[in-house]
C-alpha cells in the first residue's frame, strides 16, 4: 500500500474511529485500526466488537493494500505533525507501515489485517430516516437515562419503536425513565421494534453536525445489527436481545399537582441543595406551595452532620395544594434531566410522595422523563 493524505483528514478520521476501540481486550488486534484503499479512499474502520465505526477521506493512492495498526500510537503520531501531505507505505517484512510529513517520519508495527473481525454487513432491511438535529435532540434527552451497570443488561440499551411515521425512544435504569416520541421523515412500511445499546447512539449523537442530510438507520431483517449513515461516517450496531419493561404503564396516567417554572430557577435552586444533599444520602426535598404572594416551589436538603439548606422559586401552580404536596428525590437524577432541559419553561408534576414524579419541557411535547421518589421522613 502507498497513499498520501492531508494530515488534518486523517487526524479527524482517527479521531472518528477511535471512538470504536477496545481500550481493554483479550484481542490485542481490537486496539488497532484498519487502514485499507478502496475506490480511490483511504478507508478506516475500528470496532470493539460491539460496535464497528467506519469513514473514508480523500487520498492519492499509489498502489492498494491494507494493514492494521495500534489506533493510539498512530493518532498521537499524526496529531504531532504539521498540517501538510502524509506520505504512507506499508511494508510486508517486517509487517509494518511508515509515514512521512515534512521533514517527520515513523516506522510503526502492524499486525496482519485477517486478523481483524469482519465487520458485520448490513445490506438489507427496513431503512429508516430521521431527520439529524431531531435525532441528535432526542438521543440527547434520553441516553443519559440508561443504565451504566450490567446487572440487568437489557437496562443499558434503547427501546426504539418505530410505526409508519413515529418513533419512540425510551431509557430506563430503575430509579428513571426517558421517554421521546417524534416524526420520521419518511412512513415505514411496517412496525418494528428494538433495542439498541445506548453508547451506540451516543456515538451516533456525537457525529451528527449542522447540516440538513437525513440520517439513514437500516435494521437486519432477522433484528441483529443495525447500520447508521451519517455523511461519510457509517457505524453498524449489534441490537440486545431481551425484553425491555413496559415503560408506558411507568408513566402516570394523571397528577394532583402541577408547577410550571423557568428552568434556569429550577435548575440553580437543584444544585444549590444538591451540595447538601451530597452528605445526606443524596436527598431532596420539595414542597408545592400556594398562598396570596402565588405558587412556589420550596427545594431543600439537609445533612445530620454538616447542616441544612433551602430554596425558593416561583411558579404557576395547578391542583389543590396541602401537606402532602411533597416529594423526595435523589439529587443526582434530577439534575441531570433539568441540564439537558436547556432553557425554557419545564413543567414538573407530582401526585403523592410515594408516586413518581414527572418532568416535562413545555417546548418539546414530546418528551416526558419519571422520576421514582425517594421515602423519608419530613
């Protein structure tokens, strides 16, 4: 193989791909990337296998070939170099590639590319198309809900439901759940559903830019993997088998009490108790209230061995509000969801302190996030 590149595609590639390598593995190979030439392109791909991250850059190819190489050493490398024309020759013995820019150069070590794992083709299945920011937007407000353990690891995927022209994305770990519905842009012809690891879509999330191009996700008929076009970077998927929990009966159906207030307010009055709440097992408190000055939300902590806090906002507050007008939840969890909320006015619903709690973004009707409440005592 002998091809030359700009330094600055090539840096960006790697940094594409370098999202897909195994950072620990019994394969030593999945730590490598995969060059190879291919219509004239310079083609890199790496995987973990879970996930496999493909894109192509322009290049002057010389003569074909392809090669594997340690995906760290070869992006901190081209990273260092000047922003000009990269000269990359492999060679057979021993197996190895070298690069030149400038008046820099390097030898680095490779390994054979049959040792790489074939990349899992998917060729065909229903296609699906999702207009990008929406996309974006939506994997946004729903993966950070995903569990990070494997305990049950059904939890750390997506249920994605797909019928003629809507989509629901949902997310749950046991203490909340994300839900986002939206429009394709295009009807499917039949229904479908699956469930797709959260990282993969936030991988998916991260690589979406500006533009206005469509992204493409087509499903294996037989539900195995799933392949994601975005401009020139294609990611392929394995889809977790399992059954994901009934995440609509999770939603409440009604509530006693409704408080809408600014996000920002909301979002400051969390944190500020969250600092308590961090020596008090994480717990906050908040109290619905309604009197002649107009609604307002009360939001506490307290620690036994540090102290207490407390904090007011207002808010225009619905249903009849009493003593049992409270609630208690972890910190963590509903800060988490006001941050990705942005700007704006939220609405945050609540039926009793043993009920889940509901917030919801006025601006985006179709997202809802459940919050499970925690019992203390007041």
């Amino acid at each position: 193989m002998q091809v030359s590149c700009l330094q600055q595609n090539l840096s960006r590639a790697l940094a594409i791909v370098g999202r897909a390598v195994a950072t620990r593995s019994n394969l030593p190979v999945l730590q490598n990337v995969k060059i190879a030439t291919e219509d004239g392109m310079l083609v890199l791909t790496a995987t973990n296998l879970d996930i496999a991250i493909t894109t192509k850059i322009g290049a002057q190819v010389e003569t074909e070939g392809e090669i594997t190489i340690p995906a760290r050493l070869l992006s901190d490398f081209v990273n260092s170099l000047p922003d000009d024309r990269i000269e990359i020759k492999s060679v057979l013995e021993p197996l190895s590639v070298s690069l030149d820019c400038q008046r820099f150069s390097a030898n680095i070590n490779g390994t054979d590319p049959d040792e790489f794992p074939p990349i899992p083709t998917v060729d065909e299945g229903a296609t699906i198309k999702v207009d990008p920011q929406l996309l974006k937007d939506t994997v946004t407000h729903v993966a950070f809900a995903a569990a990070t353990e494997d305990s049950r690891p059904v939890l750390t995927g997506i249920k994605v439901e797909v019928n003629q022209s809507d989509f629901t994305f949902a997310a749950a770990d046991g203490f909340r759940l994300a839900v986002y519905e939206g429009k394709l842009l295009e009807p499917v012809s039949e229904a479908m559903e699956f469930i797709i690891p959260a990282r993969a879509l936030q991988e998916v999330g991260r690589l979406i830019g500006t533009d206005d191009t469509a992204v493409e996700f087509t499903v294996t008929p037989a539900g195995t993997h799933a392949l994601f076009n975005i401009g020139n970077v294609e990611i392929v998927s394995q889809l977790m088998p399992g059954s994901f929990p009934n995440f609509r009966s999770l939603i409440p159906a009604e509530y006693k009490n409704r408080v809408l207030v600014q996000n920002s307010d909301f979002s400051r009055a969390v944190k500020t108790s969250s600092i308590f709440a961090r020596d008090g097992s994480g717990i906050l408190r908040i109290q619905i209230m309604n009197d002649e000055d107009g609604g307002k939300l009360s939001i506490s902590s307290r620690a036994e061995e540090v102290g207490d806090n407390q904090g007011e906002i207002d808010g225009g507050v619905e249903g009849d509000v009493d003593e049992e007008s409270r609630i208690a939840f972890n910190s963590k969890y509903l800060a988490e969801v006001l941050d990705v909320l942005g700007e704006g006015e939220v609405a945050f619903e609540m039926t009793s302190a043993s009920s889940p709690g509901v917030v919801r973004a006025t601006g985006k009707e179709g997202y809802t996030h459940v919050v499970m409440p925690m019992f203390v005592q007041w």
